[in-house]
C-alpha cells in the first residue's frame, strides 16, 4: 500500500479548508469531504447508541466465590444499569469479570457465561494469547463484575442517489490566493450540488458549516451520497 492508493477524509468546520494541502504534503491524490462535515462529530453523537457501564468489586478467590452470588451482583448492576439508560426498544446488556492471578496488579476482562469453571478455563486460555503463558495451579481471583447495558437506537438508511454528470453553475466569482498568486475563483453552494455535478479548480465549495477549498490542478465530483470527493489531476 502507498500513499497514492490511499483517500483522505477530512471533518470539521476547518479540515476541508486545509485539507487538499494536507493531504498533498502526504502524497495522498483522493480527498472525500462528507455531508454535514462541519457537524459530523455531533451527529455521530446524535445516531450512536446510548452505554452505561457499571462496576462492583468482588475481590475474592474465584473458589470463595459461587454463581449465585456473581448474578446477584450482576442483578443490581443491571438495575441501575438500565434506569441511567432509559427506555429503548431494544436494549443489549454484556456481563463481564475482571480476572487475575492472584498477586497480580492487572487483570483481563473475560465474559460473564454463569460457569465458574468455564470463566476460568477461558481466563487461563486469553492469559496464555496474551501473555504466552498461563499457570493453571496459580489460584484465580475475581476483581470485578462489569455490566454493559447498551440502548439500540435504530440508524437511519443512507441513500445512494443515481449519478447523472453535469457541469454546475457557479454563484459568483472572486479573487482568491492560491500558491501561484491571486486566482480569479468560482464560489459555489453545496446545497445546490446534486451526484454528479463535476467541476476543475480552482474552486471554493461553501456550505452551512464548511468551506471547501479546491486548488488548482484538482478535479472534483460528487459521488452518489453527496459526499465531495476531490483528486489531483
């Protein structure tokens, strides 16, 4: 893999701005510029899936400890879990303990199966692909029991419009310093560019959130998404 065979996104009020000559100083010749790009973070945030995370100690040797006793903890996890979480359609809820050796200063979160002994088994088995070893006379100690309570939000569907090329008009033109000096520049609005629309630069694509900057000696199209995408020529 080399730079040339590698896109660049850029996000952000600013990335767009800076981004053709970032990713030049990469030797990267494909930049996509998203929808919403000056936003993206805040709607990702929008369309992710809402998480708790709950913790108790259980601090005892795994032989101390008996199945009753981990699902009892595991209830109240879950409890509290699910009323910071809220009401969903579907909620998805991952158990999990935190295992050592005992001695040990780190541990290794293996999931919750309601098997003692099959919790073990695997903590001495991902100890082994960790670590390269595992001593299976050592005594086990269980640190914690970790609940993931996670509450689906259903995503939207991404629509793919048809490609139909053309040559859009620009709104206006204006001065603008590129590295070769002033360049006489077309100015035009996102909102009014449909897949298709391809045009050469200099070029300044402006939009609610974003200003998109396309040099000289790139070439632009939107893809079928409505995400920018800007090569070198």
């Amino acid at each position: 893999m080399t730079q040339g065979t590698l896109l660049c996104m850029f996000l952000g009020g600013a990335g767009p701005l800076h981004g053709v000559e970032l990713a030049e100083e990469m030797e990267i010749k494909s930049i996509l510029i998203p929808p919403s790009c000056g936003v993206f973070s805040a709607l990702g945030l929008l369309l992710s899936d809402c998480r708790v995370d709950k913790v108790k100690s259980i601090l005892k040797d795994a032989d101390e400890v008996d199945e009753e006793e981990v699902e009892n903890i595991f209830v109240e996890l879950i409890e509290e879990g699910i009323k910071e979480v809220g009401s969903f359609d579907e909620i998805k809820i991952i158990k999990q303990i935190d295992v050592r050796y005992k001695g040990q200063s780190y541990d290794i979160t293996i999931p919750w199966t309601g098997d003692l002994g099959e919790v073990i088994n695997n903590f001495h088995k991902k100890h082994e692909a960790i670590y390269k070893f595992s001593s299976l006379d050592e005594d086990v100690e269980f640190v914690n029991a970790r609940v993931t309570i996670i509450g689906l939000l259903t995503k939207p569907e991404i629509k793919y419009n048809e490609i139909k090329e053309y040559i859009p008009k620009p709104e206006s033109y204006r001065k603008v310093y590129f590295t070769n000096g002033w360049e006489e520049t077309p100015i035009y609005n996102r909102d009014k560019l449909k897949p298709g629309a391809r045009f050469d630069g200099p070029a300044i694509v402006e939009e609610y959130d974003s200003t998109i900057v396309i040099p000289p000696n790139y070439h632009t199209i939107v893809d079928g998404y409505g995400s920018i995408r800007i090569e070198r020529n």
